[in-house]
C-alpha cells in the first residue's frame, strides 16, 4: 500500500500535473447530475461522496453515462472494486438501439478482477472486442489491487490513447475509429447468484483545454498498438518497421510461381488486398503471393478477414523453387481458417491446422492466458495475425494473444517436421531466410495493414 502511494505521487510529479488548475469536475458528491443510467437495469447511488453501482441478472451490462460527449480530454478517477464484478470505463462511447435495448459501443478501459489481471486495458464494446489486452505489457498486470482505491487515469488525444493504473502505464494504443463519445461507468451483467456486487468511484474529473501540455511521457517499455489502416506511426517508423504492402499497388510482391504479379484474381480495391475465390483448391486459382525481399529474423504484422468456410495462410520462410508444381510453395505457416466451417480443421493431429496455429505442427493455443481460449473475432471481421521470428525463436500471435511458441532450431521442433507432410523437404523451416507469402487456397480472403521490422 505504501509503495502503490508513492508510485502515484511520483507519477503525477511526472506528469507535471498542478491539480488546482485545468481540471473539472465530473462528479459533484451529492447526487448523479449530469449523468444518466444507459443499457441494463443495475442500479446507481450516491453515498458518502461516492457512485456505488449494485449489479443486476440482466440481458445487458449498465453503464452510467455523462450527458456531454468529449473528444480530447485527460481523465481521471478512483475506483473501488470489493468483489469479482467485472467493470470498465467507457469513453468516446455512443448507443444504438438494438432488439433488446439501447447499447452503449465504444472503448472500454477494462476493470478486471479475475486471475487474468487486464485492468487497463483497452476494450471496444459491443463492437470489436479486444484492442489492446495487457498481454502485450505483462508488468501493468500488478497495478490493480483488490478492495482498495485504485487510480485510473485515460488520456485521448488524437487518435492517440494511453491508459495509466496507479501510475503504471497499462495500454498504448492507435486508433481512428471515434474520435467522441460520452463518459460511463460500468456495471457488468451478472448471473443470479452475483446480483447485488459492488463498485463504487469518486473523484472524477476532466481536463479539455491545452490536453497536450498534461500528457504524460509514455514508457518506453510498453508496446504500442495500431489500428491504422495501411499507415504507420511516429512510433513504427522510429521502430524499425515498415509497411509490407503500399496498400495500393503489387509493388514488392509476386507471384510464387511467376515473375510478376498475377493478372487477375489477387484485387487491390479500397486499401484491402483480396483474393478471389475460385474452386476452393490449394494455389489453382491465381495463386499465392510472396515477397520480391527474402527475410530472416523480423516481426511482421497484417490484418485478415475470412469468408465463412475459408482457408488461407501467412507463410515464411518460404522458398518458391522448391515445389513449381501444384499445390501452396513451401515455407512455415501460420493457418488461417474458419475453425467452424472448414474440414481441416478436423484433420491433421490435434487441431495442428486450426487458425493460429503451424501448420501440421504445432496446434494454436492462448498462451498468454491460461483457461481463455483463442481470441478469434469472427466471420467477415478484420482479425490481426503477428509472427516474431528471432535468433531460432519464433512466435504466432492471434489478436495479441500469443497462440504458438517454437524454436525452429530445437530437436522438438525437428522432430514434428519428420512426422509431418514437410518430412521430404530437407532442412525445413531451417533455411536461413525467406519470403513472406500470402496464400491462394480457393477462397475469399482480404489482407490490410501488412507491416514488417527486421532485427
């Protein structure tokens, strides 16, 4: 407790924050005016200057919700969770009326009290899901505690977001999908058994005007997130990455078997790269596409959206000479497929060819949060896939979620490949470099934001 205190002090003196000036007040301690309760039924009280919310068996969550709607703010409040409900702050949030009531959509600054510690975390509710999992920054999983006051602080500027827990940088993420929306706190729908849990805030209170001047200095440590479609950031490019794909044009790319760019079939329409569907065979429609650059040890990252029943995949290492004939090239892959709808799923040994996972080697499983199962979007929305491939070690992330983890250079590894369908190529997934390849396997798949980094 003492040194969570002195984390916070030294936090807003590194904030620069003079918390006599530029701050307004979004609660006034004595009743819920200027809000309003949207969604569910749970219930919102004032009591000893505080908003204690009570949880209720419903069909949606409750959030209650400022009247103004704010752009570029810093915000900050404390929150007091006594019990495993589940909680969030929305902000640049808006409603739509769906069957069963108005829905509040929007980001979500996650409250988490289970064993998976995601407070601070960004997700997009009722819309997108997970953005930001704090499984890309495992050393903010410690800031929340339990059955004490916590600080959560949220900054947006731009399309620039950065959430803080007691001081502790939490999420980085890039985004311009809303730019406003109002202000909530959530009560999360519950099972029977757990109406009535708590959580209370106070304190809550905005900054507006001259936003720049109070935002913090990120940490370096933590990993920025980028939803921008085929565009970099300021804190890419001073990383090292660049983008794979134009998001115009085939330049950098050819097709596998050919020396160009395929003449139809593979369409480049909107900032989408997609592949036509055709019989649903391996490579006998335009085939794939693979890199004109050879790589070794990078970190490549891309966006997919599947068709009901498709197949596709992102392979690497790949080497085009090897198999001129029918069928995909060569190389490691990372599947991409609808698990539900597609009978490969099924084959294979134990799931070795679901999405996420080595292709005929090793099967795709959360790693990174033991009991939660791959984190998959859906049908016909954008899913974001990263490979890390250094020094032999080479990792598959669904939706920052790590699902695969190998050391390419391992007698683990060598031992898969000889009971798999790679055994006839020789020294398989060992070559010290290769293309990057985007597959043709018959069906519709799109492709945006492909950008790459190499070590």
């Amino acid at each position: 407790m003492y040194l969570r205190s002195i984390l916070i002090i030294v936090f807003m003196v590194f904030c620069g924050q003079t918390y006599s000036q530029n701050w307004e007040s979004l609660f006034n301690g004595e009743d819920l005016q200027g809000w309003k309760v949207v969604g569910g039924t749970a219930t919102y009280v004032v009591q000893e200057g505080n908003i204690i919310g009570s949880s209720k068996n419903d069909r949606l969550n409750t959030f209650l919700c400022t009247e103004k709607s704010y752009s570029d703010f810093i915000l900050e409040l404390e929150i007091f969770l006594p019990n495993k409900l589940n909680s969030g702050v929305q902000f640049r949030s808006n409603t739509r009326e769906e069957e069963f009531g108005t829905r509040v959509f929007g980001y979500q600054c996650e409250v988490d009290p289970t064993k998976r510690k995601w407070t601070g975390g960004i997700y997009d509710e009722a819309r997108r899901k997970w953005l930001y999992p704090i499984t890309r920054n495992t050393k903010a999983q410690e800031a929340f505690e339990m059955a004490t006051w916590n600080t959560i602080r949220i900054e947006a500027f731009g399309n620039e977001i950065n959430t803080f827990v007691n001081g502790q940088h939490a999420s980085r993420l890039v985004d311009d999908m809303t730019a406003s929306g109002f202000i909530g706190l959530q009560v999360h729908n519950v099972k029977e058994e757990e109406v009535g849990r708590k959580v209370m805030w106070k304190n809550i209170r905005i900054i507006t005007e001259n936003v720049q001047e109070y935002l913090t200095t990120a940490d370096p440590e933590v990993p920025q997130v980028s939803y921008l479609k085929n565009e970099l950031t300021p804190w890419e490019k001073d990383h090292g990455f660049r983008l794979l794909w134009d998001g115009k044009t085939s330049t950098g790319w050819r097709g596998a078997k050919l020396d160009d760019f395929p003449e139809s079939g593979w369409i480049i329409k909107d900032g989408v790269l997609s592949i036509k569907g055709s019989d649903g065979g391996e490579a006998t429609g335009p085939g794939d596409i693979v890199t004109t650059k050879l790589y070794s040890d990078f970190e490549l990252e891309l966006e997919f959206k599947i068709t009901e029943g498709a197949n596709s995949g992102i392979k690497y290492f790949v080497d085009p000479g090897l198999n001129k004939g029918e069928g995909s090239a060569i190389g490691c892959e990372f599947q991409i497929l609808d698990d539900k709808k597609h009978p490969d799923a099924k084959m294979g040994v134990m799931g070795n060819r679901t999405l996420g996972s080595l292709y005929d080697l090793i099967t795709a499983k959360n790693l990174s949060t033991k009991g939660r199962s791959k984190d998959f979007k859906g049908i016909g929305q954008w899913n974001k896939a990263r490979i890390v491939s250094r020094n032999g070690k080479v990792e598959h992330w669904l939706n920052n979620e790590k699902v695969v983890a190998y050391d390419r250079f391992s007698p683990m590894f060598e031992a898969l490949v000889n009971y798999s369908k790679y055994q006839q190529w020789e020294n398989f997934g060992r070559w010290p470099e290769g293309a990057i390849l985007l597959q043709d396997h018959g069906n519709d798949v799109s492709f945006r934001s492909i950008k790459i980094r190499e070590f």
